[in-house]
C-alpha cells in the first residue's frame, strides 16, 4: 500500500475512533454549556434554527385522566400533533390519517438526546431532569416506525425558581416547544462549519460524525500532501 493510501487510511481511522469517542463522553464533563441571555434560562439558539414552531405549556392542555394539546405544524399542513401527558411521561404523535380522515390512529415518534440516548416514545420527568442544562434540553423527534425526522422537541424552565421540571409543571411555568425545518435563511456556510464541528441541528452527534469523517479525511490528506510536496527531498 503507498504512503498516500497509508496516510488517508490513518486519517480515515483516526477521525472515526475520534468522534465515536467523542459521542460517548458523559454528559457531567462535556462543560457547563452556554449562558443564557434572556430572563427564561435557554440558548436562544435552541430556538432559532425551525423554520416554523409550536410552544405551549401546562394551561394548553386539556383532558382528565391523561391530558393532551392538539396543534397542527407546520402551518397549513394538515398534520395535526398531540403533546400527551399521562403519569409523568410526555409523548408526542402525529395523527395518522386514513383516505384523509382521522379515525383515531397515531404515529408516535421517539425522543433522541444530544448524546444519542433514544428514550422511546415517551420521556419522564427524571429523563427531563438528568439531560437538561440549566433547565433546557433538547430532543431531536424521530417517528417511531419508519425513522423519518419528525424536528426538535425542547422542554425547559426558569432554574432560578424552580429546582426541577416537575415542580415547573405543576406550577405552569414547564414551557414546551416543538419545533420542524431549518430557518429559510439558514447559510449555507454556517451549516458547513455545524457540519464540521459536529453540530447539525436536529442530527444525533454520531450520525453528524459519520458525514464529517470524508470530508475531514479529504482535507487532512489534501493538507499533508501538499506539505510533503512542498519538503524538498533530502
């Protein structure tokens, strides 16, 4: 095998074993995360980068035993969501329409944290607790029977007065927004350097590892091929 091929194997192999290690480092020591700049602590850039959301809260719900917030999204669409609540857990679904109409079907879609834990269909307090940082998380949807993206999920409070999502809840103060699509003036260049640096909205940190390792391995060969020619022969 030549040293170029060599050195593009190495390359290759190093970035991939570099992001799978990365993907899987504890949540206690990836740092404290940004600081929140508006009164509700969230990263505005939780936010900012749907084409179009949905937020809500406790008083938007309705029913007894289990309670549950019907909207539709994107606008104009025609798909109908529910947000369920029943016995600490939070689902999310789509109505599944049958020759246009719905007969009661739904399309549950799963959570999936930023470190690539899939909680299933439903997620709990105690799961809202253990991701958040400084009472935000993030969840990328993903329907449950065909894998297809279904957006972005995001639960969070003001730490400052309650100590846990629970507590935010009862108090109506535990604010959900469900959120699809990048901004129409999403840049180009901005989704390349997310790309890069392994941080695709609404992409599991691995997946966008996956689609940044060729185009990391091209460069670092690019890069060490030109030095080599540029090292005059001893």
């Amino acid at each position: 095998m030549a040293s170029e091929q060599r050195s593009f194997v190495f390359a290759v192999t190093f970035i991939v074993i570099f992001a799978t290690l990365l993907s899987t480092i504890p949540v206690d020591l990836q740092g404290q995360g940004a600081t929140a700049d508006v009164v509700t602590p969230i990263n505005p850039n939780l936010l900012t980068d749907f084409s179009e959301t949905e937020e809500f809260d406790k008083t938007d719900f309705i029913g007894v035993l289990s309670f549950y917030y019907t909207y539709e999204l994107p606008t104009g669409s025609g798909v109908d969501w529910e947000c369920i609540f029943s016995s600490d857990y939070f689902y999310v679904a789509a109505h599944s329409l049958f020759l246009g109409f719905w007969l009661g079907g739904y399309s549950y879609t799963e959570f999936i944290s930023d470190n690539g834990t899939n909680y299933g269909t439903s997620v709990s307090f105690t799961d809202i607790d253990n991701d958040a940082d400084d009472g935000t998380v993030r969840y990328t949807l993903q329907y449950a029977d065909s894998g297809i993206s279904a957006g972005g999920f995001v639960f969070y409070w003001n730490t400052t007065t309650y100590s846990n999502s629970s507590d935010a809840w009862d108090n109506d103060e535990l604010l959900l927004l469900h959120g699809v699509g990048l901004t129409a003036d999403t840049n180009i260049a901005s989704l390349l350097i997310s790309l890069l640096f392994l941080q695709l909205p609404d992409v599991p940190l691995l997946i966008n590892a996956l689609l940044a390792t060729p185009i990391w391995a091209s460069i670092v060969f690019v890069l060490w091929y030109i030095i080599k020619e540029m090292i005059p022969l001893l």
